[in-house]
C-alpha cells in the first residue's frame, strides 16, 4: 500500500464529503478512491469515515487522523518544493473562482500582471454568481463581493483578506419607454410605485437600495422587485427591454446613455456602494502551495494600486455582510 498517497486520498475524501468529488479532483476512478480508503481502514484496523447512500461523515478516529494527515502532507509538499525549488519559482495550475460581479478588465490585468510575474503558473478561471465550497470544489483561492453568496468553508478551513479595490460608480437607470408610461422618480421614495430590477437576495430578505444626497444623508430603500436575476447583464437587458427601473455600474450602460437607449434618473441622489468590498479567500493551511501564496501576495500587493487595477467591483447591489473569521498569523 502507497500509505502516502492513501493518506492524500483519505483527506481528499474528508474536504470534499463525497468519494465522487474527491476522485473528479484527483483524476482517478471512484473504485480507485473507494479501494484507497478501505486499504487505509484495514492497515489502520479503525473506520475512518461512516458512509451511508445519502451522507458521508468522519468517525471520532477520522476526525483526529484527519488533522495528523493534514499536518503530514502539508510539511511533506513543503518539504519537496524547497528541495525541488517550486517554492522559489511557482509553477503547477491555479484554480481560481471569482464572482462575475467583478470588472473583466479589472480581472484580467490582475490575472496578466500575476502571469507575467510566474509564467510557470497556468490559471484556470471560473466566475460563479454564489461563492461555491473553496476547498470541497478544488479551488485554490477565491475572489468576491463580501456578502453571504454561499459558503467559501467552515471558519477554520479558510482564510481571507478584504482588498482595497475601488468600487465602480453604479447608477439608477430606466429606457425611455419605460418612464414615458410612468411619472420618472426624482427621490428613492418614489421607487416604490415602480418597478424594479434586481440580484436576488441570498437571505429571501426585501432587496435594499442605499442612496446618499448631496448632503450626505442616507436613504435606503427596501424593495419588493418586479424581476430578479443574478446577472447584471441581464439586468441591463431586461432595462433597456422597459421592464422597470435597474441600478447598474456606469461604464456597464454609459453607451446606452449615449445612444439614448437608457437614461439615468435621481441625478441628485449617488448610489452608496460604500458596503461592496473585495475579499480574497483561500485556504487555511500552514504551507501554502507556492502558487497560491504567491497569487495572494501578488494580490494584495497590487489590488489597491491605480497604476494595477482598474476599478473592480461592476455590480454591487445588494449589501452584503460575508463573515470569514480571520487567522492569527
């Protein structure tokens, strides 16, 4: 028995909660994954993991083996690279997820700027409207709108860091069409006699709009939408089609206010995306594969930079309140 690598498997199994998953990341067959396991069980002579046709859980033994393995692998993979020098020149796939709410311009300088930094390193991309399970679907790190769009993973899995990315202006807007047949509103109280189009909300709460008036002063309005859907291109199309009133990033419909297809409306009043923040979420390991460190530290060091990204966040509706617990380093 390959005890080392039935040990990878064994946690592979662990994070994922499922053999299925657990041999699509690993690129073996299931009977591969379920012979491993049971290889393991009986050189251990303990059940590690109770498995029903429904659910997957860890034994008290499996639990304590568990944090061993982890502890194991991680120095062992550490170990490896400083001899094999991967920790002084990051190579292998990154695997990133991020929410399709960024800026695509703003993404991709930040995935060119990290590439040519680490041209060993191949980045596969994948945007995701909710943040899905970081470390059970075989990402590497994460990027999102702070906000409860799913769970990145259990308090002591993952680690994040809030970015200081520049939130994009976003604006309320509406086609022509649409407030001909309606009296146009000029205050956020209004817009409860219209329709609205929205995200929707993670928490089935009221949709809420923050708006700000020259003064300062805030006005948040709860709303009940016509429409929701979980792409802001299809907010604008849905728009410009005259199914209501959208708040929308301005670069996102500043040709349609040129052509006349939308028009803004409340000029008085900006829209308060103030709670839109970025975070970076990766797991929490003691020794993090060199390109993952070496993408979070990229990060953070040109995520705030005019000069290296553009302005990230393209559509920041809802607010969001995403609680990642934070490790001590």
């Amino acid at each position: 028995m390959n005890q080392i690598y039935a040990m990878r498997v064994f946690v592979r199994v662990a994070e994922t909660q499922s053999f299925r998953r657990a041999a699509q990341q690993l690129k073996v067959s299931n009977a591969l994954v379920t012979r491993s396991i049971a290889t393991l069980e009986a050189h251990l002579h303990a059940r590690l993991i109770n498995r029903t046709t429904r659910n997957l859980s860890l034994t008290e033994a499996g639990t304590h083996y568990l944090e061993g393995c982890r502890g194991l692998l991680e120095e062992l993979d550490h170990l490896e690279g400083s001899v094999a020098g991967t920790e002084r020149e990051p190579g292998g796939t990154l695997r990133v997820v991020a929410t399709g709410a960024l800026s695509p311009q703003a993404l991709t300088q930040l995935l060119d700027g990290y590439r040519r930094h680490y041209p060993k390193v191949h980045i596969r991309l994948t945007l995701a409207e909710r943040m899905p399970h970081l470390i059970e679907d075989g990402y590497d790190v994460g990027l999102f709108i702070a906000g409860p769009l799913a769970t990145a993973g259990a308090a002591a899995e993952v680690d994040s860091i809030e970015l200081s990315f520049a939130a994009q202006r976003l604006v309320a807007c509406a086609a022509p069409s649409y407030l001909a047949a309606r009296d146009e509103p000029h205050h956020p109280e209004h817009l409860a006699l219209h329709s609205c189009i929205a995200t929707p909300s993670e928490q089935r709460a009221p949709a809420v709009w923050h708006f700000v008036d020259s003064d300062g002063d805030a006005h948040p309005v709860a709303l009940d939408p016509s429409y929701t859907v979980n792409s802001p291109l299809l907010v604008r199309l849905a728009a410009i089609a005259g199914m209501g009133i959208a708040v929308l990033p301005e670069s996102l419909v500043a040709d349609d206010f040129a052509t006349g297809t939308l028009k803004r409306i409340m000029q008085g009043y900006t829209v308060d995306e103030s709670q839109a923040k970025v975070s970076l979420v990766y797991p929490r390991r003691r020794h993090l594969p060199a390109k993952t460190r070496a993408f979070v530290d990229y990060t953070v060091e040109h995520a705030g930079s005019p000069a290296a990204v553009l302005p990230a966040v393209a559509h920041a509706i809802v607010a969001h309140d995403l609680h990642l617990a934070r490790h001590a380093s």
